[in-house]
C-alpha cells in the first residue's frame, strides 16, 4: 500500500501535478520516520553512553557496580580515574560500549545529512504546491486548492 502511494505520488511530482495530502506525502512520511528512528538512536546511546563516561543514571550506577576496583565504593569512582577501576572489568565494559559508541557516531552524522535534505524537501515542496506546507506548520491549517488524497 505505501510502495504504491510513493509511486503515485513521485510519477505526479514528475508530471508536474504534485498531490495534496492533509498530512505527509509518502516521501515526508518516510522522511519523518527515518529523522525520528535517528533521534531515538541518539538518545538511546547518548544515555548509555553518559551511563559508562560519567556514571550518569540510568544506567551509571550499574557500570561503577561492574568496573570499580575491588576494594572501591563504586558511588564514589570518578569519570575517568583509571586508578579507581578494575583494569579486566574496564576493558570488558569498554568492548560492551563500542557498539553503542559507534551507532551514535553514525545517527548523528546522518541528521546532518537528512535534516538539510529534508528542509530542502520542505522548501521544494512547499515553492512546488503553492504555499501551503509551511504555513500548515505554523497555523494547523493547510489551504488546498483540490481535494487531498489522504480525506
């Protein structure tokens, strides 16, 4: 169902006759859904990895649990104090973290890439169908000249 609307819609943009829609055309739909999905991703890995560098909640209690040294209160370890840590347990954490590392590196330089695409979507869209996408932004009310496809 979606792969056919996405077609219709790209083959009226070709055409020059754009389709109206209430809501997202296919392509800001998709577009929407990949720009969230990257946000979370980001927030999901920011927060584990604040979790594993300072200790921050929700997880960091859990990782001073895991890498203090034995002997050390693990409320009382220090970001980055080595000397507070069990060396073996560090690294182990440190292998566990990688892959979290390396997801938040890469969602966050994709948002630098599709968050100009699709601002630059928006602009085109919104110069192609006569202004009425971003100023349904700003007041909720989207003026159509022809029934939308989506009613």
């Amino acid at each position: 169902m979606y792969w056919t609307a996405l077609q219709g819609y790209l083959s009226a943009v070709r055409s020059g006759e754009p389709q109206h829609y209430l809501g997202h055309n296919p392509l800001g739909r998709i577009s929407v859904t990949i720009l969230l999905l990257l946000l979370v991703a980001q927030a999901v890995t920011g927060l584990f990895l604040a979790g594993t560098d300072l200790f921050y909640p929700p997880l960091g209690a859990w990782v001073a649990k895991w890498i203090a040294a034995p002997g050390t209160e693990p409320s009382t370890l220090v970001p980055y104090a080595k000397e507070m840590y069990d060396a073996a347990a560090y690294e182990s954490m440190r292998a566990f973290r990688k892959p979290f590392a390396t997801l938040h590196v890469y969602s966050f330089y994709a948002l630098c890439v599709l968050v100009p695409i699709h601002v630059t979507a928006v602009v085109i869209a919104e110069l192609r169908a006569g202004g009425t996408l971003v100023s349904a932004m700003l007041t909720g009310r989207k003026v159509l000249d022809r029934k939308p496809v989506d009613e």
